[in-house]
C-alpha cells in the first residue's frame, strides 16, 4: 500500500489538525524525528535532577516534620510538608499539560507517539508522594534523548534510572553473600531482573528461566539509590562471584560496568529483536499484525544492532503498515489529545488550565475511560487490546465527552459537517457524514463526530 498522509497523521501521530499539515512522507516524518525538538522546547518538563521539589528536598521537609513531633516547631514543620505536597501536585499538573500541549500543537506526531510507546515499555509508577511528580521527568531523562539510538542505550538509561530502581525495589536487593548482606541479614530482590528480561527486553516467552532471573538478580545487586546520595554502586552489597545469564558468564567484577555489560548482551539478543518487533507492530497498526511485518521489523533490529532509527524507518515503508482499515483503538489519552487536535485547541490554552479545569477535562473523563494517568496496573504498562478500552463504562466515558467537552473548549464550535472531514480525513463512512449532518445541534454534531467508531480508530 503507498503511503497515505492522512493515515500517517491518525496512525503514527496524533491525529489531524486543521492547522497543521499532515505528513508528506515517510522519509519527511523520519526527518522531522532527527531534527530540533520543537515541542519539548515549547512545552518543556524537567528531568529527575532539576524538577521541582526535587526528592530530596520532600525527603528533607519529612523528616524535620517527624523530629518536630511535638515541639514547638510541630506546626511550622506540618505547614511546610503540606505546602510541598501541593508543590508537587501543581508540578505533576503542568507535567499533564505540557505532555498533552505537545501532541495537540506538534507538526511531528510520530515523536510524540514514539515517547508514549517506550515510556509505557519501560513502565513506572510513583511508589509514594515524594515521586507523585517524578513519572514523566523519568522519561524526559531515559526515553525523549534516545528515541533515534539504540535500543541498548535506552535500555541502560531507563533500568539505571532512579525512578526504575525505586519502583521495582532495587534498593532492597542485597547479595545474600555481600558483605552487607551477611551482616544485615538480606537478600535477593528480583522484581527488576524479571521485569528487565519479561518485559523490557526478551518477552514472557522469552528463552530464560528462573535460574537466569536469579543470577541476573545477583548480578544486579550493588545498584542503590537514595534521596541524600543520589545514585551509585555500592561494592559491598554485590553478589560476590561471577554470574550466568542467558549462557553468558559475566565476570565477579563488583563495579557498574559489569552490570552495563549485561544490559548490552540483552539489548542485543535476537529474544530482545523479536519482542520489540512485535509490540511496535502491535502499537501502531494491529492487535494482530502481518507476520511479515514483525519479520522485517525484527530483521533490521538485528541488523543493526537496534538502531531505532533504521527500524522506524521499517515500520513506516512496509505496506502491511498502510492497510486503510483502521484496526487499532486509541487508548483515552491519544484519544482526547486527538480531538483536541482536530478542535484546534492551542497548546497555550492547555497550559492555562487550572487544577478545576484539568479535573473536568481530563482528569475524571480518563478515569472513566479506563486510564488515569500515569498510573497502569502494573509494570507491564497498559493493556493494547481493543476489548481493554471498549467497554461499557469506557465507551460510555467517550461518548459524555464527545458531548460535553468540546463546548466547554471552545467558545465556537465547528461545524460538523466541516469537522467530520478534518478530523477524519477523505475517507469518511458515509454513516458519520450523515449523523454529523443530521444532528439537531452544533454541539451534538461535533459530538456524533467524536463518538464514532471511526475516530476512535486508527
């Protein structure tokens, strides 16, 4: 199938605009990924280090709230602590917004879509409220700077990290025969071996077993982060000895670059090239991809040594990617953002809204919908299968929002009849055409537009 602009907008970026041009080509969306990062610049969020409270200034205010308990200094303590809760939930706010901003002023959608992608691969969650804020300054740190490089370095930034080391309890693992293991009575943690291999790299039918989780899981062990000292590697929690994963001896060298080693060697099994493969294939196109598309996008994975560039390029040129039926549901998320888009709402009038306002728009719809933000189930991100999100709760969600939220967005609202193209395209089924036309209402109209199946497709 030859390449189709409007598909490239649905289905590799956030939909279409009626200011924004759709793409012109595949070549041109692979230019527009290696160029400036307009968007971040525009709407720009912090990293780990440098967002605001940083997690050691909340660990700081905690402690004194604790050691004021009942002195004189109790209230001032109390007031402070409170005041830095706040702090942090107005900054996860503007976190929101500028995400959302991003996707609905971007002329490069594909980038926006490919940071969602691999933020949800390498999933975390704030494990209390000092890190409430910290979840999208993770992926500003580990996924945006390696969205064109290679997977192997997108690997190490993200598992490395200290959103990941905390989420998943790293800093409880400790080497049963370390040091600090035989004098503290601790042992192994192995949430972030089995995830590493489960799912940020080999798959669940991947080719390890338990005997590899636990050698990974030891080999991992020295990794520590803390609020006062920040990240390093602590010889006397390692494991001593050498470690075997995957067939692989790793040396009982007790120092970080053993551990990037490992990571390497992950990065580049062909376990790793296939389950990559997949889940691209299965995020943009189909819950039940071609199986020449995998094979080609595994293909260039292992050809080069996972350049994510190379594979991207694949993914956008092979013709099982430009089928016109539109198999996949949007998640809530992309879905908002989408008809955001295609209302023409501003990217500084996203970013004026009020914690009232996000609640009413944002906040509670997605949580209807099925998917608050920033927090999936569990590590292994959200579910991609259309029967996760069509529901009837979810649909129902959709539908009060197609009907509700446009009027409140904007002050005069399209006309249906003219909507309908923008935000579809050409290829409209006559049925959405009709409805939007025939709606007794403006405001129903634009409603029947975004509650159709066909704009809740890509």
């Amino acid at each position: 199938m030859p390449f189709d602009p409007h598909i490239a907008a649905i289905r590799f970026g956030t939909g279409l605009s009626p200011r924004v041009a759709p793409p012109e080509s595949a070549g041109a969306m692979l230019a527009a990924l290696v160029g400036p990062d307009l968007m971040a610049r525009a709407y720009p969020i912090a990293g780990f280090a440098t967002a605001v409270p940083t997690v050691a200034q909340y660990h700081a205010l905690n402690i004194a709230r604790r050691d004021a308990e009942g002195a004189v200094q109790m209230e001032e303590s109390e007031a402070a602590f409170r005041a830095i809760r706040v702090a942090a939930r107005d900054t996860r706010l503007q976190f929101f917004l500028a995400g959302m901003a991003r996707g609905v002023e971007t002329a490069d959608g594909f980038r926006e879509r490919l940071h969602a992608f691999w933020a949800d691969h390498f999933t975390v969650r704030a494990r209390n409220a000092f890190f409430t804020h910290m979840v999208a300054p993770f992926a500003a740190d580990t996924i945006r700077p390696h969205l064109t490089g290679r997977f192997a370095d997108m690997l190490k930034a993200a598992v490395l990290h200290p959103m990941m080391l905390v989420y998943l309890d790293q800093q409880l693992s400790i080497g049963p025969n370390s040091p600090a293991g035989q004098r503290r009575n601790r042992g192994l943690n192995e949430n972030l071996a089995r995830e590493l291999l489960e799912l940020h790299t080999l798959g669940v039918d991947g080719p390890y077993d338990q005997g590899d989780v636990r050698e990974l899981a030891e080999l991992l062990t020295g990794l520590v982060w803390d609020a006062r000292q920040g990240f390093r590697y602590v010889a006397r929690n390692a494991e001593p000895g050498a470690e075997t994963v995957l067939g692989v001896e790793y040396p009982g060298r007790a120092d970080l670059t053993t551990i990037e080693a490992a990571l390497e060697g992950l990065a580049a099994h062909p376990a790793t090239a296939r389950h990559i493969a997949a889940k691209l294939a299965v995020h943009f196109v189909s819950d039940t991809p071609d199986p020449a598309l995998v094979a080609a996008l595994e293909a260039r994975f292992v050809e080069t040594g996972g350049d994510l560039l190379s594979v991207y390029e694949v993914l956008l040129t092979h013709p099982a990617a430009w089928l016109p039926e539109r198999a996949k549901v949007k998640q809530p998320y992309a879905y908002v953002q989408s008809a955001l888009r295609a209302l023409d709402v501003t990217g500084a009038a996203i970013m004026a809204m009020d914690r009232r306002a996000y609640n009413r728009i944002f906040g509670g719809p997605l949580t209807m919908m099925g998917q608050v933000w920033e927090e999936p189930a569990g590590p292994d991100g959200w579910p991609e299968e259309a029967e996760a999100w069509v529901t009837p709760q979810a649909v129902a969600g959709r539908v009060n929002w197609a009907m509700t939220a446009p009027q409140r967005l904007v002050r005069v609202l399209p006309d249906p009849r003219a909507l309908v193209r923008v935000a579809l395209g050409p290829d409209v089924p006559e049925a959405v055409v009709f409805a939007a036309g025939a709606a007794e209402s403006v405001d129903v109209g634009v409603g029947v537009v975004f509650a159709s199946a066909a704009f809740n497709r890509r």
